[in-house]
C-alpha cells in the first residue's frame, strides 16, 4: 500500500467502535444483507461518518463511497459465491472495489489472485481490513486504472460503477476494452441512471433484502455483461 493508505489504515484501525459502545461516527463490523457470507467494517451511518472525516480534516473530502455496502457490489458478490465457476482459478481485477466485498467474495469463490482497485486511500485501508476480517489475501493496489483494459485479469468485476455521467463516460470503455481482450467481465448494477443498458446483457436478478441499501426504492439489482 501507499504511505496515504497506511496512514488511512492506522486511522481506521483507531475508529472501530469497542464492543458494547455506541456512536454513529465509528465503524463495526456487520454481516452483508445479501452476502452474510462476507463481513465487513462499514459506518454505522455513512453521512455522520463523512461529516466527522471532514471536521477533522478541516476541509471537503471525497464521500466515503467505501463505507457502505453498495447494492450492485453486493449483487455481484453474491452471484460469484453462487457461481464460483466464475471466478475460480482465475485472476480477478475488482474494480472501484470500495469496501473489498467483491474482491472478498472472489476470494472465498476460489480466484487464484484478487486485486482490488480504488483512487482512495481510505478504501485501500477498509479493503485491508475486510480481507483480514474474512480470513483472505486481496491484494490492495491504489490508482485510476481507467485508461487502460485491465492488464492480465482473467476476470473484471465492477459493483455499483454507473452512478454518475462523469465516471461512467471512462468506465464503459475501459469495461468493453476489457472484454475485448476475452477478459470476464461483470457488472452489478440496480438500475442507476447511467448504465448503458443497450450494450449489457442480464445474466441474474436479484431483488434487494430489506436492509441491503441505504436506498429504500431500490428493489431489484441485476447481474450484466458486455453483448
């Protein structure tokens, strides 16, 4: 990891809420709503968390996409646990990982070697931690992957990654180009605005558990891939 992920890591490590305390602004540890096979540190309310992060730093900071369990990530891992045919012997690239728990469950579904991919430092410290908490090896690897097609992963997985105009403009190309090259790709999505729908195909359904998202009008989140 980079010296800003090792910093992020001891951060972290230092706001894990102690057994038996309360606080919304620390992390502990939760069993995944569709995934109870993974558990990972998350905020107990995403937005408090962001606000104490930024009171401390005393300046705007990037949201704590890593800190919540993102409905699309949650689809795909729970479709590579149930198909680890998937990934097993395999290379895996989890893209835009956040929390680890894609990266995670590929690892648990047998891939050979998992990286998990994030521009923030902060998300390289939790997917350590989760990897750690389940008993895995992720290997952590910080930067913007973006530009190119996933090097030599045999699989590319991306959870939750069409949730804005700017970020889906770079990574429908570095996904196709990754498929291009024959790589798997697989992309869990609950039906965010700007998913390029022409060009994915449904391969699973999965209607959302009552507490698998902050975002209550989401019901169904779906598996896809490349035509």
């Amino acid at each position: 990891m980079t010296s800003l992920a090792d910093r992020a890591l001891a951060d972290l490590e230092g706001k894990l809420r102690p057994s038996g305390e309360s606080g919304l602004d620390r992390l502990r540890i939760f069993r995944v709503p569709m995934v109870p096979e993974v558990r990972l540190y998350l905020a107990e309310d995403a937005v408090v968390w962001w606000a104490r992060m930024e009171a401390e730093a005393g300046t705007v900071l990037t949201a704590p996409f890593w800190a919540s369990a993102w409905p699309g990530g949650q689809a795909v891992a729970r479709y590579v646990l149930d198909h680890p045919d998937t990934v097993a012997g395999r290379r895996v690239l989890d893209v835009a990982s956040g929390s680890g728990l894609v990266a995670i469950a590929a690892r648990l579904a047998g891939a050979t070697a998992v990286t998990a991919n994030d521009i923030d430092p902060y998300a390289l410290a939790a997917i350590t931690l989760n990897a750690k908490a389940n008993g895995v090896v992720v290997a952590a690897r910080h930067g913007d992957l973006l530009d190119g097609n996933g090097e030599a992963a045999d699989v590319v997985l991306a959870g939750d990654v069409f949730y804005s105009q700017a970020i889906a403009r770079r990574m429908w190309p570095f996904l196709s180009g990754a498929a291009a090259r024959g790589a798997r790709v697989l992309v869990g999505d609950p039906g965010r605005r700007h998913l390029p729908r022409d060009r994915l195909q449904i391969v699973a359904d999965y209607q959302a558990a009552a507490d698998a998202s902050t975002e209550p009008q989401i019901s169904q989140i779906s598996v896809l891939q490349p035509r």
